[in-house]
C-alpha cells in the first residue's frame, strides 16, 4: 500500500461520516477545498483560523496537502544520511508535533515500507485537535506493521497541555510539518515551548523541520534552534516534487475525479537538525 492508497482508506472513511447526498457532500468539499488554498496563500494575520474539527475541511486538507506533504517527508529522510541511518535502529521513538494531519507519520511510514526496516516504531502525534487522531489510529492494521502511535492533545501556548508529556522529549525525533506556519502569530505564547524542547531534549536527538519557503516562518525557526546547543545538519530552501512512480493519483480515485488535482509540489525550506 503506498501514501495515496493508505490516504484513499482514510477519506473513505471521512466520506461516510459527512451526511447528505454525494452531490451536496462534494460541492461542500470543493468549496472547502477553494478556501484552504485561499488561506494557505494569505498565510498572515489576516488569514481566517481553519476549523479542523469539522470532518469536510478535514477531507478536504488530507485530499489536498497531506500526499505531497508526507512525500516531502519521505524524500529528506531518504536523501539524508543522518535520518537513514536512525531508522536502521532496532527501536525509534519519533514526537511530531502538530503532527495531527499525519504529514510526518505517513513519511517515516513510508520511508520504512519502502525500505524494508525492522524498526520497532513509537510515534506521538501532539496536536490541539483531538479529532485527528481519528484517521491514524488504526494505520497499523491497515498496514499490518507493529506500530505504537499515540496522539496526545496539546496547546503550545498552553503550558499546562504540554508540561504533563516530558516522556514526549526522550524522543529519538522531533518532526514539525507546517507547523511553524500554523503558530507563526501565537510567537510570544509559544516560545516558551520551543524553549523547553530545545533545552531538554536528549543529546543525539534529531529535528525535522518542513514548512512553507517564507523567511518570516524559517527565518523564526532558525533564530528559535540558533539560541540553544543545536547543529544545522542539512539547510536548504527548494522545490519538491513526488518523484515516486508508485504514487498514482488515480489511487485516490473516486475522488480524484469529482475534486481538483492534489497539490504534487512543494515550495519549501526544511532543516535537519542534532541535539549536542
């Protein structure tokens, strides 16, 4: 099963849960659909907060981003030595926060089916939607692997959300996939918890870091893992586009007919970084 498949069993399920007839259902996901690219190209103070508690514009995120995103994923650690070489452990623990969309779990995932790992894979999805955890639960059944995945509910601005999981910075992995972006105007609320998973996480730990190529969210970010005993492994701001002929769009079928086209690339800046 590769990403679009695995993607394609999710929306079914979403699909089922939205009432009405099909028609209504994909006017109200085309529309929904339309009005993420919309704020995704604000990506400002201006831009209306997303409501991912409802199950359409869930759908609707998951058709649209989370293929490329979790692609992305998937490529950095197929190209880059230092996340390879983690998952020829025996047992990795990954932390991905904000990691509700399952962007970053679907890319580890991938990396690891393609590969052929043995990893025994502990993964906590942080999120301030609980409603995500929904459509990444039963990922291991549908995939027949032993995987340990957990979603934990978490406000970053809010440090009495996220002080109670300090077993959550022992991980071997930090991922962050759009997240920076999502938070970029909560700056002042949020950094104390940036500070406190730089400060405490164990030595060796790697960090990976994927949004948007805008300096204002970058730009944050390096000046956040700049102030603490972090290296900047890999550094770059580039195109990305699925690569992997195995992915076909037509997976997601009926759904790639009724909807527009999946985003496919991605305009980015990524980070790999180790705590010293």
């Amino acid at each position: 099963m590769n990403v679009f498949q695995l993607i394609k069993s999710v929306l079914d399920e979403l699909y089922k849960r939205i009432p009405g007839e099909s028609a209504v259902k994909d006017k109200l996901i085309n529309a929904q659909i339309k009005a993420l690219s919309k704020t995704n190209l604000k990506l400002s103070k201006e831009a209306p907060k997303t409501n991912y508690a409802d199950d359409i514009t869930r759908f609707a995120y998951i058709y649209e981003y989370v293929t490329s995103h979790a692609n992305v994923v998937y490529q950095i650690i197929r190209d880059c030595a230092p996340l390879r070489d983690l998952f020829n452990a025996s047992q990795v623990t990954v932390s991905c926060i904000g990691g509700g969309p399952g962007s970053d779990f679907l890319g580890i995932l991938k990396y690891i089916l393609k590969n052929n790992k043995t990893t025994n894979l502990k993964v906590n999805l942080f999120d301030r939607e609980p409603a995500w955890s929904e459509s990444w639960s039963d990922v291991d059944d549908k995939l027949g692997l032993s995987i340990s995945n957990r979603f934990m509910y978490f406000d970053v601005t809010k440090a009495e959300t996220w002080r109670p999981y300090e077993k959550f910075l022992s991980a071997d992995l930090f991922t962050m996939s759009y997240f920076i972006s999502e938070i970029s105007t909560l700056r002042g609320q949020s950094e104390p918890f940036f500070r406190n998973l730089f400060e405490k996480a164990k030595p060796g730990a790697l960090l990976l870091y994927v949004d948007n190529r805008n300096y204002e969210f970058y730009g944050w970010f390096d000046t956040l893992i700049s102030a603490h005993n972090w290296k900047v492994l890999m550094s770059k701001q580039v195109d990305l586009k699925i690569d992997d002929i195995s992915e076909e769009k037509k997976d997601l079928e009926p759904y790639y007919s009724k909807f527009p086209d999946p985003k496919l690339t991605a305009r980015i800046a990524f980070r790999v970084c180790q705590k010293q």
